[in-house]
C-alpha cells in the first residue's frame, strides 16, 4: 500500500480541523484538494473521491484520461510533423506517389519524354506536398476537437448530471431514522412522568448535502488533476527520448573522432612528411 493510501483517512480528518479554514465547507475543500494535488496517478486521484460517488464518476474520469491521452499523442504527432515542415522535410508516413509512366525507352530518352516525366514528376511532388499539408490540418483539427471535450465548461456539463442524479438516488437509500422521548401515559390517558424512546420519522442524512454540494462545484478538479497527471507522464517520455537522442548523437560524433583522423591531425601529418621530404631533398651529400 502507497503512503498515500495509508495517508487518506488520516488527512482528511486533520485538515478538517485546520485553523486557517473558516467554515465547515472551506475544512472539507482544504482537505480534498491537499489530497488531489499529492495524487500521483489516476487510482489515487480516484481514491479521493467520496465513496458514495466514486463507482458513478469512475467510468466518466477514465473516459477523461482516455481523452487525455489522444491528445497528447495528437499533440505529438502534430509536433513532429511541424519540424519535418521546418527543415524542409516530407515524413516518411506520407507516401511517394511518383507514376511510372509506360513510355518506350527510345521515347522516354528523347528531348519530347524528358519534358513529360519531368512534369508528371513535378506533379507527383507537389501532390505529396499537397497531402503533406493536409496532413497537417487533419492533426491540428484533431486536436481542436480534442481540446472541446476536455474544457472546464464541457467537463461540468458532463458531470454534474452524473452527480446530481446520484444525489437523488442517495437520498432516498441513506434516510436515517430518528428517534425521540416520548412522554408515556397511564391507562387513564394521563401522563405517568415516564418517557420512552420512539420512532417518529425517517430524514435526509445531514452529510449527504453538503458533501454533494461539495462535489458538484470541484467535480471539475478531479478531471483537470487526471489530465495534468497524463500530460506529466509524456512530457517525462518525451524527455528520456530526447535524452537518448542525446547521448547517441554524442556517441556518434566520439566515435567519428576515434575513426577519422581530425583536420589538426592530418595537418601535423602532413607538415611532418614534407618537412622529411625536404630534409631528404636538400640535405648535404656525403663525400
């Protein structure tokens, strides 16, 4: 079990008596976001919610994670894109669409067949340009849609029912029934000055108010805190690849040296032959 699991009751109960919260709601919020922000991955971000919610909201926040996570892979795809367009580069995913014309050899040499593969060449890479770009657009709208489903106004709208429905459906399950003295009277009908203890009606568990209250205005926190958790993980991801990256080109360019003499070598080479060069050339004879 995590520190954090082992942590969740105790938590919520000593930030329930901080002193720098003035009302009962503002010790329950104070408590539930210190929890929500130490979350380290979803299971834990769904532990915070309260258990009489957490079956409905759980479908509906992995469906946020989900969502997360093609965005941030879209996000990916549209950045890698954006530099081959940068340095000038078509990614290998787009596909050659150069058309091998059916053309006599003697035809395709001549002057006339030149001219005419080279245009249907042109043609083919400005296509592939063409899809390139489309491609492009494609990735950016994908993540435009993305992005709509996830905004805090969307996320609400997507919740708030899921949370008020079960509101309703608690209600009418977690009634607490309630019991009071009862004066108890004589076979006269007069009071005998004894009391006993008796049902008189059935009420709303007082917690179950507020806690609903509570939930419907930060629902949206416990989606924001998922997707920041996912957008953390590729942002890491994408850290150690480039790290990688890093450490082989440097293993490239030691390994370049190793093999390949460097130009302050191979100039100490040379001045050294034609300085022996010239020593042998010039040297007196001997008599």
């Amino acid at each position: 079990m995590s520190d954090f699991f082992r942590a969740l009751s105790p938590a919520i109960q000593s930030f329930a008596g901080s002193s720098s919260a003035t009302t009962a709601s503002d010790r329950r919020l104070s408590g539930a976001f210190h929890l929500l922000a130490s979350a380290v991955n979803v299971n834990e971000v769904l532990a915070t919610l309260p258990d009489t919610y957490r079956d409905v909201l759980t479908g509906p926040l992995q469906g946020v994670r989900a969502t997360a996570n093609r965005l941030c892979s879209a996000r990916k795809s549209l950045a890698s894109l954006e530099a081959h367009k940068a340095s000038g580069t078509i990614p290998p995913s787009i596909p050659k669409t150069s058309l091998d014309l059916q053309l006599t050899a003697e035809f395709k040499s001549s002057a006339d067949g030149l001219t005419v593969t080279k245009a249907v060449s042109d043609l083919s890479s400005e296509f592939r340009q063409k899809l390139f770009e489309q491609t492009i657009l494609a990735k950016s709208t994908e993540i435009s849609v993305l992005e709509s489903k996830i905004t805090p106004r969307k996320l609400l709208t997507e919740l708030s029912p899921i949370i008020s429905s079960n509101y309703a459906s608690l209600k009418d399950r977690m009634k607490r029934a309630v019991f009071e003295d009862v004066q108890i009277t004589n076979d006269r009908g007069q009071p005998s000055g004894e009391t006993e203890l008796r049902f008189v009606r059935w009420e709303e568990s007082p917690e179950l108010e507020p806690q609903y209250r509570d939930l419907l205005s930060n629902c949206v926190q416990y989606a924001f805190r998922i997707i920041q958790l996912v957008e953390a993980m590729f942002a890491k991801q994408e850290g150690k690849r480039k790290e990688k990256r890093e450490l082989k080109a440097a293993a490239d360019v030691e390994m370049t040296d190793l093999t390949q003499p460097g130009p302050s070598l191979q100039s100490t080479i040379d001045k050294a032959v034609a300085a022996q060069y010239v020593y042998r050339l010039f040297r007196p004879a001997k008599h």
